[in-house]
C-alpha cells in the first residue's frame, strides 16, 4: 500500500491535477492505495481556506499514525510536496512517516526552495534521510535539489508527461495561417496576464491584426476588471472564461500560439504548456523552472517576461510571411511526436522506482 499525501481538485491546479493523474495511473497498475487529500475544497475566505487546510492535514497525520503491520515495511508514504509554508505542514506528514517506519517519496512541484535554500525544506529532506525517493521533474530541477539539500540524495527525473492523456490530434499544422494568440492560465499578475495584454497593444501599435484569446478563471474582482478593461483598450481580444476537460482542448486546438509570460515563483514544468503542444500549437514562454527544456531557445522569454520584443518580431514575422510560419508548424509536429515518446518513458521510469512498495 501506498499513502497518497497531496492535493485532489478542487480547485483545479496543476499539483492537484497530477496528484489525480498519480493516483489514477497507479491504480491502474494494480498498486494498494490509500488517498490523503490535502486541498482545502472551494473556500474564498481566507480564514476559512487555512481552517479547512489544517484539518485535512490533521486526518492525514492520523492515516499515517494508524495501526499498520511491521510485516509491511515496503510501504510508502508518497507526497506531493507543498512550496512556501506549506512545507511545514509536510514537514509533519515526513516526520510522522519516518517514525512509523514507512519509506518517503517526495514528488517536487515548486522551484521557490529550489532558487534559495528553504530551512524547511532542510528539515523534510533531513529527517527523510538520503536513501529516500525524490522525484523531480526535469534534469535542472534534480541538480537544484542535489546542490541545495545534499549530492547523496536519491532522485529521479520523471516529467508531468507521464500523467498526462495526450489525445491524437488530427488537427492539421502543415499550411495553416497564424491567425489567434491565445493565453490559459489562473488568471493573474503573477501568471502573466499584464504582460500577454502589453504584447497584444504592441502587436496592435505595429500594425498587427491578429487575434487574442484569453481563458481561465480570473483570481478576484480586480484583476478581472483590469483584464476587461484592457480587453476593451486593445480590441480583437476575446474572454472565453474557465475551460477544462474538452473545452480546454477545444480551446488549444483553436490557438495557433499560446503565450504564457508567467513570474510565477513556484513555477516547475506548466501542464498547459505540454497540453497545447499536443494539440499542434506553437508555445512561447518566460524561462522559469524547467519551462527551458520545454521550448525552443528562441520561444524562450526572460524570467519575468520583461522584454517581450522578441516575441513580438518573431509573430509579426509569422504573420507575415507564411512559409515561415509553415516551418514553425513542421517543428511542432516533430514535437508533437516525441511527447507521446517521452510520456512512455517517463511513467516507465516511475513505475520502476515505485514498484518495490507493490503489493
């Protein structure tokens, strides 16, 4: 048996959707579960998302203190590891874990401990011990954690690949036109969202006629109104609103370039940016976390989405010119294969280092 510590949607982000995935495909692997779901559920006060949040964490902890056999020592306690303070309430999830004999699999999802070193995050992987599992997304993420919390810790690389349902597309890439920019996220500061719209009012200064689409729920009232209001200034920008399961895939199959300028400080290896090239569109985006190995150098913008003129000449240049545009499309096909590959490898990969803690 394997105890499940992390996130189920609601709400819906990415830590919460690949705890999902994780649990889904283990299960279908024949893997003993047993699911602590730690998300607070669909509160909007603040007072109350901390109240709901200890409580979950507080029938976790009991899960783990609860009666097991001492013939059962391959089992596993796997946690989706929080970023910021959340980290202390993980923190206990380690240590109650350890002293009950099981063995820890922390799935990294955050860079903010990654960047600096995090007393926290010390204490988990202390406390874990070196011979535990870490699972990190990308080869920048598991030399982070290497360089910051010990070289002897055992990790291995398995992307969010490996949880996702890539559907076959048939959307056809080979001499199609640029014509929508679109941008999917939580919509806020943080993500992006002021800097997709100061792109668009470039576009629009230089001449362009190209379509903005915006989707996902806006953080709160003001960012909304900021959105709309800015919407309304530019043109030729529409608000789809939330989109999951099938609309989101109808609305990536609707773009031909997702931009996603994010400053997020957790940002690891976004869903959506593997969910859009698996429907054929181009993805542009800031380099953080391991978004670098996900993209194309020249897609690639700075870590804060400050300078966006790169970006800019390279969809004027498409919008111009498409036969240069058809060349961008034939990359992304090639792309669009060797994710599927790389799906299979990397649940290979965690199936492998999980299957010991199989029943």
């Amino acid at each position: 048996m394997i105890i499940i510590v992390g996130p189920f949607p609601p709400p819906v982000h990415g830590a919460a959707l690949i705890t999902q995935r994780v649990t889904d495909r283990l299960a279908g692997e024949g893997f003993r579960l047993q699911l602590c779901n730690t998300a607070p559920g669909k509160v909007t006060a603040r007072w109350r998302y901390h109240l709901r949040r200890i409580e979950a964490y507080l029938r976790c902890w009991r899960t783990i203190l609860g009666p097991r056999s001492d013939s059962r020592r391959s089992n596993a306690v796997y946690v989706s590891l929080s970023g910021g303070f959340g980290l202390l309430y993980d923190f206990v999830v380690v240590a109650l874990a350890r002293l009950k004999r099981y063995n820890v699999v922390l799935h990294h999802h955050s860079f903010s401990y990654l960047a600096r070193q995090s007393r926290i995050m010390r204490a988990i992987t202390g406390i874990a011990g070196a011979d535990q599992l870490h699972i990190a997304l990308c080869s920048k993420m598991a030399t982070s954690i290497s360089r910051q919390y010990g070289a002897n810790l055992r990790t291995v690389v398995v992307s969010n690949l490996a949880f996702l349902d890539l559907e076959e597309s048939d959307r056809v890439l080979v001499g199609r036109e640029l014509r929508t920019i679109g941008y999917l996220s939580n919509i806020s500061r943080e993500k992006g969202i002021d800097r997709f719209l100061d792109m668009m009012a470039e576009l629009r200064s230089r001449g362009s006629t190209l379509a903005g689409c915006i989707a996902g729920p806006f953080g709160d009232a003001d960012i909304e109104a900021y959105v709309k209001r800015r919407m309304d200034e530019i043109g030729g920008i529409d608000y789809v609103g939330p989109v999951f399961d099938d609309a989101k895939d109808r609305f990536l199959s609707s773009v031909d370039v997702l931009v996603f300028p994010t400053r997020y400080v957790h940002e690891a290896q976004p869903l959506v940016i593997f969910e859009a090239q698996a429907a054929g569109a181009i993805v542009s985006a800031s380099d953080r976390g391991c978004i670098a190995d996900m993209l194309s150098r020249e897609l690639l913008l700075d870590s804060d989405a400050t300078d966006l003129t790169k970006i800019v000449d390279q969809l004027l240049a498409w919008e111009g010119d498409s036969s240069v545009f058809s060349a961008a499309l034939e990359e992304a096909g090639e792309l669009r294969s060797k994710l599927r590959e790389q799906r299979q490898q990397d649940f290979v990969k965690f199936y492998d280092a999980l299957e010991r803690y199989k029943e």
